[in-house]
C-alpha cells in the first residue's frame, strides 16, 4: 500500500494535465454572471440560513453506529476525525450541487489512517468528459487528475443534464436578489414617507435668511423632510397615509421567504407559523422526515466511501463495515428486543414504571 500512499501525499505535483471540462449547465450561474462564491453570499440572508440549518439539524442531531468487520478499528480511526463537521461538509453538496472533501493521510505504526477531512472551494474543480471529478489550481485551464482516495466526490442528484449536480441554492437566488431589492425600497420608502412631515410656514415679509433659518431649525429636528411656506409662521405635522405601498413590500418579502421555504424544506409550515389544520401540519413534518432520511443516505454513502479507502488501504480489499444513522424507530425496537431477551433468557421481570418510562406507555395501558 506504500505506492498508493505515497501517489495521495504527493497529490498537487502534476499528475496528468487534461483540457476536457464539461461546463456547468446550472442556468442561475450561467444566466446572472455570478459563481459560486455568490451562492456563498445567499447564506447572509437570515431566513435561508434559518432553514438550511432546520434541514442540516436532523441528520446531524441524529445517533450513528459504525458496524461490520472492520467496527471497531474504524471507530477508532474516527476518534481522530470530526464526523459531525464531515457530515455537515458533505451536506453542503445539497446546497451547491456538489462538494469536494479534502482527505489527508498519514502512516501511524502498521496503518495508514485520515486525520483530517477538509471541504474545498467548488471554483477548483470541475467535471470531466468521462464525469470525474478533477483539480484546477489557481484557475488554471489545464486541470490535474486526482489521486485515488483523495476526495470524497459528493454530488447531490446528478445526471447526464446535471453531472456537477443539483444545486438549491440555484433555486433561492433570485428570491432572495428580490427580496434584498424590496427591502431596500422599502427601507428608502420609510426614511422618505415614515417620519412626520413638519410644515413651516412664514409671512411674505419675512427675509430669505429668515425663512432658510427656520428651514435649518426645521431640518434639525426632522432630519430634512420639512417644508417652508409662505404665511404668518406656522409649523404643523403631517403623518403620510402609504399603506397600500407597505402591504406590497411585506407580501413581496414574505413570498419571497416562502419560495426559499420550499426550495430547501419543500414545505414552509415548520419555519413559517401560519394557520392551517392538524392535517397539512403531520403532512409537512412527514415531508421534512422523509427528506431528512434521504440526507442520511447522502452522508451514509459518503462515509462509507471513505471506510472503503480505509479498509482498502489496509486490508487489500473491503469488506461489509458501513456507517449508518439509527432512526427513532429502530433506536426503539432495538431497546425491544434487548429487553425482551433479557426478560427471557436472564430471568429478569421488570416493572410497571419501567415500561412506561421507556416506551412512553400510560399507567392505563399497563395491566
């Protein structure tokens, strides 16, 4: 395994120039001139990064297991890793389409184990005509084949249409350019329409320094939205009356804020709290579970990638060691069955409360 570990290490040296990058067909990049440093400037935007991280939360509050063969070693070469900070890089493929893990390698006794994984920025690679995924330092346009279990390649979705994967925040981008445009309009709207107006007025008598004069005195206390008029002086308030305009922004906004809902959540009840039945509530919740387990299978697939490497590296060949999530279904009938057995086979009987306490029966149910 020397070989292969030594080819990893040295990785970024130049092995094989290639010129055959497909071009990413996402329309949003193509179409607004951006990239995706300006899909990173969407996460300022509160309600988007309120709801990415309502989706990240279940997968990663989640209880994992590492079983198979091999459980036990991998368990301990994760000690030396961050899992929780994996899991949440290789979920960053949802948003960007795809995500490039960085993992470094070093030789500890007999074993060669990763002691670090790192995302890398989406601009350094690209995807070639054989759908491989390659490096381009420094934006160069020859690009540089990529070691074998160097990267973890995580794409969210791919397809012969999308090979660089589908990316949501393609579908947020011109919610939340919309959105920020309303709020500025609107921010302009109130300094110009939301303060009282003051109106000054002075005998046509009175001299052009005395009517700027009180213009100044005027300004001071209003910060400009004052008006001078020709009578005996007269100051009076005028409140605007601009509802209709300010109805428009808020439901632009809030719109916008639901599109975003639905692009990262596909639901908006469990960000956005609005009337509705018991029923559309169990049926957005179901929606966002069965989302979250989708994610699960995007990070178990990922870290089982990256327990192949290991094993390989190893032991010559892989073998059946997954890392997997426990749901709360299975984290229940696990607890069953253990119980169960010990009830059986170790003779011990345990109580009322016990049950209760432990699978949230009533004192009513026991008999």
């Amino acid at each position: 395994m020397t070989n292969i570990y030594n080819e990893i290490v040295k990785f970024g040296n130049g092995f094989g120039s290639i010129m055959d990058a497909i071009p990413n067909p996402d329309t949003v990049l193509r179409k607004s001139g951006s990239t995706y440093a300006g899909y990173r400037d969407l996460l300022y935007d509160a309600h988007l990064w309120s709801c990415i991280q309502s989706r990240k939360s279940g997968t990663l509050s989640t209880q994992h297991e590492v079983v198979g063969t091999n459980s036990q070693f991998i368990s301990e070469v994760f000690n030396s890793l961050d899992i929780h900070q994996l899991a949440e890089d290789i979920l960053d493929s949802l948003l960007y389409g795809f995500q490039p893990i960085e993992i470094y390698w070093k030789n500890e006794g007999d074993f060669t184990i990763p002691y670090k994984a790192v995302s890398k920025p989406q601009e350094l690679f690209y995807i070639d005509s054989e759908g491989k995924l390659r490096y381009r330092p420094n934006g160069q346009a020859n690009g540089i084949k990529i070691p074998e279990m160097k990267f973890l390649d995580i794409r969210n979705k791919p397809s012969h249409s999308a090979p660089y994967g589908t990316a949501l925040l393609s579908k947020c981008y011109w919610p939340i350019k919309f959105k920020n445009g309303g709020i500025r309009f609107w921010v302009n709207f109130m300094e110009r329409y939301g303060m009282p107006l003051l109106i000054g007025k002075y005998s046509r008598g009175a001299s052009k320094a005395e009517s700027e004069r009180l213009a100044e005195e005027l300004a001071g206390m209003t910060e400009d939205s004052v008006i001078v008029a020709p009578n005996d002086i007269d100051i009076s308030m005028e409140e605007p009356h601009r509802y209709s305009s300010v109805r428009l922004y808020s439901e632009m906004i809030k719109l916008s804020n639901s599109e975003v809902s639905k692009a990262i959540l596909s639901q908006t009840l469990t960000t956005e709290v609005s009337s509705g039945s018991k029923a559309a509530a169990e049926t957005h919740y179901k929606i966002r579970n069965e989302i979250i387990r989708s994610d699960m299978r995007l990070v178990e697939s990922a870290i089982n990638t990256l327990i192949g490497y290991i094993v390989k590296l190893n032991f010559g060949q892989t073998d059946d060691t997954q890392f997997r999530y426990i749901t709360e279904q299975e984290n229940l009938d696990t607890k069953l069955e253990r119980d169960l057995k010990i009830q059986r086979f170790g003779g011990i009987a345990f109580c009322n409360d016990y049950w209760i306490k432990q699978y949230g029966y009533s004192k009513e149910d026991i008999v």
